[in-house]
C-alpha cells in the first residue's frame, strides 16, 4: 500500500471514530424489508440478518477499534515504557525481578493471555481495555529497558549526572528523547495488535457485545448466512484488513524514516 | 555447552512458576465473589459453601498457593465444574487435535515460507519479488477470525472442495492448517528473503560462485544454512503466536482442541477448565522455546558463547 493511501485510510478511520456522531447512523435501526441484501446503490454497502444497514455498523464499529486501540496504546506505552526505563537505569535486584516479570509477561503467547483475563473479568468494553493493557505495557517494557540501558554510558548522560542533574531529569530529558524514534515505531505497529485483537475478542463473543457493532463480532454473526450473503463477512472483514494494513504500512515508513540503525546509529544524535 | 543447558533449562522453570502463579491469580481476577460467578446469582448459600471448600478458596492465599502447586506436580488440574470429570482426563482428550492442527499449521507455514522467501530474495526487485512480499503483507494483516470465513467461503461454499469444519480426515485439515498457518509463513517469508539477501551478499558466496558452483548449489548448499538461523529463532518466538491462534482456528472451523476447549469453558464459567488449558498452552510455548534456544545454541556456538557472557552479567 502506498503511503498516501495508508494516511488516506487512517484519517477515514479516525474521522469515523470521531466525527462519526455528525452522520445519521443507526447501527441498530432494523429494516425487515432489507434482510440479507447485498451492496447496490440503494443499499450503500448492503444489510445484515436482522436487515441492519452495514455502512452504518462498520461505521459505528470504527469509533470502538480506534479508541480501544488509542486507549490500550497510550496506557500501555507510558506505564510500560516508565517500567522499563526506570529499571534498566536503576538496575540492581529491582531490574532483576522486573525483568523475571516481563519474562513471565513474554511466556503467554499471543493473545491467549488477554482471552483469559477478558474470559476472567467478563465481557465489555472496558474489560477489554484493561485485558488488552496488561497484556500490552510487556512490549513497551521490554524495549524501553533496552533502549536505556543501551543509551545510559552515552557520553552527554554520563556529563549530566557529573553535574549533578536528578534521575527523573536524566531519564525524561536526556534518555527518553533518544529511545522515542523506537517508542513511536512499537506503538504504530502496537495499534494494529490492538485492532486485530479487539476484534479477535469480540470474535470470540469476550469483547464488545451485542447489540454494540464490533468488527470481529460482525465477523463472527455472518458466518451463517456466508453462502447467501458474503456480504456480510467481506465488509467488516474489508474494513479490518484496510486500518490494519495502513497501520502497518505507515508502521513500516516510520521506521524507515526514524530507526536509528538504518542511519548507521548516528543519526540518533540529532533526534 | 552443558552450562548453557542448565541455564536455559533453570530459566524455563522458573518462568513456567511464575506463569504458572499467573495463572492460578486469574480466579482471583473475578470481579466480586468467584463461586457466586461460577455458580449463578440464584444458586443456594449451602452449594456456594460447598464449592468454595471444594476449590479451596475457604483457605488463606499462601496456603491456596502450596496446595496449587502440590497438586500441579502430581498433574492434579482439579474437577470440571460443568462434568464434573477430571481436568487431566478433559484435557488429554483433546491434546490430540490441537496438536495436529499445530503441526499442521506449522507444515503448511514452512511449504510456503520457503519457497516464497527464496524465490524473492533470488529474484529480487522482480514481480516475483513484490508479489511474495505483498502476499506477506496481506498474510500478517489478516487475522484468522477473517481468513479461516474466506477460506471456507472459497474452497467450500463456492467451489465446494473442503468441509466447512468439524475434525474427520486429511480434508478436514487443510483448511485450518492453512488459516492458522499463513501469518506464520508471511513473517518467515520475509525473514528468509532479508537473511537470504544478507547472506547472498557475503565474500563467500562469491568465492562459491567463483569456482563454477551452479546457482541452485551455492543457494541450498552455501546460502541457506547461514540463512538459516535467524529463521529458527524467529520460528521459536513465532510458534506461541501459532499456539494462541489455534484458540480462534478452533472456533472457526468448530476444530475440538484445547482452544474451543477454553472458549467454551469461559462461556460455562468452568474455570478450573480455562486455568488448566492456559497453562497447558503456555507450558508447551515456553518449553518449545527453551528447546529452540538449544538446538540453536547447538547449532551456533557463537550463541552459547554470548549466552553465557549475559548470564554472568
């Protein structure tokens, strides 16, 4: 995908989450005459199995992936890069035991943690967030840790606590702004982690519910009428895979732009 | 080499305690009074009182803790509270089929990893190229709740090839070997075309090239081998993704493993069931991973080497 389009995509999506409220949507208007009909241009982008206008939930489902997404991102970055940080710069038994933590953190593959807390806690919007939070600081942790501690004998840190500058200072002035290149690139590509598992747990009926548009949980109802209405599996299926590929194609620019080691690491100076 | 096995093997049990303490914290995660949970707002006081004795939730947390952990060394899961049967016995029941859906998954990932990366890094800059890697960035951006519905829609509604689901013989597979299968095979992909151009470009390859080697020869013979390593540590870190995807493959294709296990046991609130079957999954990914890191370190000496300076770090 090209990145115009990718930023094209992106601002539709976002602009859906949030402007969306000006549209006249009603994801949850029910047409008995509409039933399973296909896109055409009456139908805009066709009805689903209780004859409810799939532009208008698509619509409506994407103010639940991009703020869950921008949510657990935000939460996850700051709370995580914070751990990180500050224990790879203090090191000693504190770096040990967080890193024994993230290690545990690491060793729940994939999504299988997030299941069995949003499983745990029960369904719901906000059970997702957190679900999606405890499992989404671990990256954030891990790489700030490595960052910093790849950062800390650099020569203008190691001038600043000669003069005698506080620890919050060094970390917030002098190592953050060197790992933020990196920081950016995780939480892009952490969005579309977000998005595909906000819409995996609603898939898995854990997430949003009912009568709420979730992508995944679209996903999930149209299996039945596959054959008649594939419709109804393509257009929340197109709308996921469109954010998720901008997401990761804008991820993918940025870290071309900004990674540091692409440059010949000297580039990091100028950060 | 035996100091690199003990160290990676410690570290393994000691993430799988912590993992599994994790896990055991999980009911505690309950919002409210767990038993009420299980067993419905409308159930009697009595039946409440029994199942918390039964569970030992009646007992102060460290003592919960050891009793949790006793049982677990004596394979003791606990009892199902929807059948009333044994953890263990559920769970072996349905090893089987997560396992080959895994292996499965895993095969059709390599079949089509291998020749895709080498094909894009031999013919680079291409069509064969971009096509491979557009294939890779379609595959890691389709999730398997969205490709396992395409894939039925395609080869069995319309062209009517495969079963829509359900687990009876080879044809049955093929369909979610493959959902579960292609994320895998477009991140491998790419990284065997990334180490593959990397290796291609060393003085050695030249010198092979030199000598006369035909192309295919220095490609399989010279390249791969080095190309090689970084994709099985990759592979190792990546199989607790495939693991977590046979969860929702699971459900898809109505596939009776471990994962529509816990899905359907989240939805019972039969949660000694969901602890036993997210610690099984997590066990087997971080056992399967400290295996990758051996039989890495096994076959890179340079790996154990560095191992063993950031231990004693």
């Amino acid at each position: 995908m090209k990145l115009w389009l990718a930023i094209a995509v992106l601002a539709v999506w976002a602009g859906l989450a949030c402007f969306g409220w000006l549209l006249p949507l009603n994801p949850s208007e029910i047409d008995l005459t509409r039933i399973l009909m296909p896109p055409g241009a009456d139908a805009w982008l066709g009805y689903d199995d209780l004859g409810r206008a799939l532009w208008d939930r698509v619509a409506v489902g994407a103010r639940y992936s991009f703020f869950v997404a921008i949510f657990v991102v935000s939460i996850s970055a700051v709370v995580g890069t914070a751990i990180g940080a500050v224990s790879a710069y203090l090191g000693g038994w504190l770096d040990h035991v967080i890193t024994r933590i993230i290690d545990i953190f690491l060793a729940f593959p994939g999504i299988l943690l997030a299941i069995a807390l949003a499983g745990v806690l029960g369904a719901g919007l906000g059970n997702v967030v957190i679900a999606l939070t405890v499992v989404g600081w671990v990256g954030f942790a891990r790489l700030a840790r490595a960052q910093v501690l790849a950062q800390k004998s650099r020569e203008h840190v190691q001038a600043a606590i000669a003069l005698g500058a506080r620890r919050r200072r060094i970390l917030l002035r002098h190592l953050l702004p060197l790992i933020g290149a990196s920081l950016i690139i995780e939480a892009t590509f952490g969005v579309a982690a977000v998005v595909i598992a906000e819409a995996g747990l609603s898939f898995l009926g854990l997430g949003i519910q009912p009568p709420a548009p979730s992508w995944g949980s679209m996903i999930r109802d149209s299996s039945r009428y596959m054959l008649v209405s594939p419709h109804m599996v393509i257009v929340p299926g197109m709308a996921l895979m469109l954010v998720v590929i901008a997401v990761n194609t804008l991820g993918d620019a940025l870290r071309d732009r900004l990674d540091v080691r692409l440059r010949g690491g000297r580039a990091s100076s100028t950060n | 080499m035996i100091a690199f096995v003990l160290s990676r093997l410690s570290s393994a049990l000691l993430v799988v305690f912590g993992v599994s303490a994790l896990v055991f914290l999980l009911i505690h995660a309950i919002p409210g009074d767990p038993v009420e949970v299980m067993l419905g707002e409308t159930s009697q006081p009595a039946d409440r009182e029994e199942l918390r004795h039964a569970l030992g939730l009646d007992q102060p947390l460290p003592v919960q803790m050891l009793e949790y952990y006793r049982r677990l060394l004596h394979f003791d899961l606990g009892t199902s509270l929807y059948s009333r049967r044994p953890v263990a016995q559920i769970l072996a029941e349905r090893i089987p089929a997560t396992a080959e859906l895994a292996v499965a998954g895993l095969a059709a990932a390599l079949l089509f990893a291998l020749p895709l990366g080498v094909i894009a890094a031999v013919r680079r800059g291409t069509p064969w190229d971009s096509g491979a890697m557009m294939f890779s960035m379609l595959g890691v951006s389709i999730p398997n709740f969205l490709m396992g519905p395409l894939l039925i829609l395609i080869f069995s509604l319309w062209l009517g090839w495969l079963p829509v689901s359900g687990r009876e013989g080879l044809a049955s597979l093929v369909l979610p070997a493959l959902t579960l299968g292609t994320a895998l095979a477009a991140i491998l992909s790419r990284m065997i075309r990334a180490t593959l151009l990397e290796t291609l470009a060393e003085d050695y390859i030249l010198t092979a090239r030199a000598k006369g080697l035909p192309w295919h020869r220095v490609i399989f013979h010279h390249a791969m081998r080095n190309a090689m390593l970084p994709v099985i540590t990759l592979l190792g870190l990546q199989l607790g993704a495939l693991l977590a995807g046979t969860v929702i493959t699971e459900i898809v294709f109505s596939w009776p493993g471990i994962g529509q296990l816990t899905i359907e046991s989240i939805h019972r609130r039969d949660y000694p069931v969901v602890q036993a079957c997210i610690l099984l999954i997590s066990v087997t990914y971080v056992l399967v991973n400290a295996l990758t890191d051996l039989a890495y370190g096994w076959l890179d000496p340079r790996v154990r080497l560095r191992q063993s300076d950031r231990g004693a770090a």
